[in-house]
C-alpha cells in the first residue's frame, strides 16, 4: 500500500452520535473522496481529546481511502453530559466498553467494511477483553504498553511520581474528580478513571487484580490480526521495551514492532503526544506501513 505525506487535506467530515450501555459518544466520520475500503476507529490516549486527532484522521482518509472514525469516551470531551465529579466512569468503562461499543457502531454501519484499530496508549491496551475479535483486519497500537513508574526514565520517572502521589491525587480525592485543567495537565478526568489509572501504572501486575471484577475475562489469543506495535524513541511516558510487552497481550497476533526517531523526520520530537500533531505528519506514512 503506499502512502505519502502529502499536505492535510479537508476531507467530509460527519459528526455521530452511538450508545456505550446507558451513555452516547459522540465522534466524528472522515470519507475519503471516494468509496471507502476499510473503517479505521482510532481509539484515544487518557485525557486526550479526539478533536486532537483530526488532522491524522484527515490524512488517514485520503491516504488509505478510508472511513476514519474519532470519538471521545463516555463523561469526556464532547461525549460529556455533565461536571466531570458527576461521573462514574473508569479506565475500564473507556478502554473496553467504549472502545468496543464504537466497534459495534462501525460494524452496523459499514458491514462489510473490514475494520483496523489505531489504539494510542490506552486505546491499545484493553481489545482482548472486547467481542468478535476475529472481525479486525489490522491493528496498530502507537505508544501503548503496561507501564510501571519504575519503567520511566529520570528524570521524567520524578514528574510521574509526584503525579500519582502529590496535588493531583490530593485534589481529587478532595474534588471528586482530577482537576486537571486547573493544574495545568490536561482536560479534567472523572475520578474513577483516574484512581484505576494509577492503580494500573504503579502495580507490577498492571491490570491484573482487576481481572474478573470490573474488567471481564479476556481472550489473550483471540485476535489473529496483523499487530503492528509503534514506539517512539523518545516517549518517556510508554518508553520502547514497555511498547514490546503489549505483546503478551495479543498472543495469537503476528506481531512487529518499529521504533520511531525525531531525527529520521526532522522533527524535534515525536514523544508520547505529539507523534500525532500535524507537525509530526512525516512519520506518519512509517507509522501505517
């Protein structure tokens, strides 16, 4: 398949509306100029917005004739409905019930579309606990991996530490949710998904304990599809080697990994964000191949 990097272009966009159980999430459709062969859903990072990802997502459209899918998780981004303290949602509610009800959207809406995921940390972290694997064509996972505090390096290892342990912690266990704005950090997350965030990061076992409890039963070898596992060089927070272990995840997948470095690019950095900033946009041919 080639791609190229050429300039962003304005693709037809659609804003949609689907249920996650008692929730709708809103998202967006990019169509490409013509009819499309395959549905991308990109699954978002923790705290990121998808209108973020728009200018990936137009790219993604033209340059893989695709019907691109972005979408915010329930009580977050413009899928929320109300305060952020009023929310019950947790990093399992997004990573598996979200990501799997925008799967479902896709599905009764494209049918015979086939269907690759582009999950960014978190949004790679959980498909083996979804349905009807056997239904995704590909998948790439970009900066995603069971990361450990003790995994970071200095001194970035310190900024994480005080995260999970100092103001933000304090704030919202005073608030009742992570006030994230207001510390100068991200968009405010509802306290749930930042208590099962730090339990995941700052445990050895990751998601482990939560295994039957509020995350279900996952089926490690149940998806067969080509998983295309993305690092970048200089991504402190899902650093390479972490990037490598999402493979114990995916034990039936045919699995290949690429690191990426800003200086094959040009750019100053890729890290863990900015690899889909538009300034970025000459990694991202490499990051889909």
């Amino acid at each position: 398949m080639a791609l190229d990097t050429d300039p962003i272009t304005d693709p037809r966009t659609e804003t949609v509306t689907f249920p996650s159980g008692d929730h709708r999430l809103s998202g967006t459709l990019f169509h490409p100029e013509t009819a499309p062969g395959r549905v991308v859903i990109l699954n978002g990072a923790t705290g990121v917005p998808a209108r973020f990802y728009r200018h990936f997502a137009a790219w993604a459209a033209a340059h893989l004739r695709a019907l691109v899918l972005t979408y915010d998780y329930r009580d977050f981004g413009a899928s929320a409905h109300g305060p952020a303290r009023q929310s019950k949602a947790t990093m399992a509610d997004w990573g598996v019930r979200d990501a799997q009800a925008a799967r479902d959207f896709v599905a009764a809406r494209s049918p015979d579309l086939p269907v690759w995921i582009i999950g960014h940390s978190l949004g790679a972290l959980c498909v083996s606990f979804q349905r009807d694997l056997h239904r995704i064509e590909r998948m790439i996972a970009v900066g995603s991996g069971p990361i450990h505090t003790r995994d970071h390096p200095w001194p970035y290892r310190g900024v994480v530490l005080g995260f999970w342990h100092g103001p933000m912690a304090l704030a919202t266990a005073a608030l009742g949710y992570m006030p994230g704005r207001a510390l100068g950090f991200s968009p405010d997350l509802p306290r749930g998904v930042f208590w099962q965030w730090r339990r995941w990061c700052t445990s050895r076992t990751f998601f482990a304990r939560d295994i039957g409890n509020t995350l279900p039963e996952p089926d490690w070898t149940g998806m067969k599809a080509p998983l295309k596992l993305v690092a970048m060089e200089d991504d402190h927070m899902v650093p390479p080697p972490v990037v490598a272990r999402l493979a114990d995840f995916y034990r039936g997948a045919e699995v290949s990994q690429v690191t990426l470095r800003p200086s094959d690019y040009g750019a100053r950095t890729l890290g863990h964000i900015n690899i889909f900033a538009p300034e970025a946009r000459t990694a991202w041919a490499d990051l889909l191949a």
